[in-house]
C-alpha cells in the first residue's frame, strides 16, 4: 500500500494497530478504493488517500462523503479528461427519451459531443 506501513493488502488495513498518518497526511493506495478505505480511515485523523485516476474509485457515496465529511480527502495521481458522452434514450421499461433533443442539451451543458449509441447502431446498419 505505502512505503513503511508494511500493511500488505487494503485488506487487512482495519487490522492494522499502527499511526497510519506518522509518516506523513498523504497515503498512496496502489489498489482498488473500496468502501472498507474511508470507513477505517475515518477514524484515523485528516489525511489524504491518493489513487491513481478516478477508476480506481469503487467506494459508495455514503462512505466516500463520510470520509470527507470527517476531514478527509481523495486525490487522483493522474488527471482524466471527458472526451464523449454516449447515451441510451430508450428505458427498460420502453419509454424512448427524444435522442436528438436529450444529446443537443447534454452536450451543451458540458461542452463535449454526446453520442446515441443506438442510433449511431442503426446508421451504420
């Protein structure tokens, strides 16, 4: 997980009985974020989990917003840019969304393209 703590897996970080903030506020987590994370560390003072990018984030917002809530913080080591949007205007219980006003209104609210995969599906035919 991090030089020095000798914790080998995320996993068993709730059992470790160690200062997790004595060598410094920043904890670089080298495996996935889960929910199990801010719960522990939420208990552990202020400090800072720094993942690789937002993938690596699987924690639920209950915990995650707790942990900050707590004075804790996540960081991302490399930064992410949106580059598309896709969307899917038809629900599971078959009511369609309008494709072209849904994609024109998205994408003006972000400033990226958005894309109807199932009509780019049907064009392409």
């Amino acid at each position: 997980m991090t030089h020095g703590l000798e914790i080998p897996s995320l996993f068993l970080l709730a059992q470790a009985d160690k200062d997790l903030f004595r060598y410094g506020r920043h904890i670089y987590i080298t495996e996935t974020l889960s929910d199990r994370v801010p719960d522990v560390l939420r208990g552990a003072g202020e400090g800072t989990e720094v993942v690789q990018d937002f993938t690596r984030i699987f924690a639920l917002p209950r915990a995650f917003y707790a942990y900050e809530k707590a004075g804790g913080r996540v960081s991302c080591l490399l930064r992410n840019e949106l580059l598309a949007v896709t969307v899917n205007p038809m629900a599971p219980s078959g009511y369609r969304l309008d494709s072209e006003l849904l994609c024109e209104t998205l994408a003006a609210a972000i400033g990226r393209p958005v894309y109807d995969v199932r009509a780019l599906r049907a064009a392409q035919g």
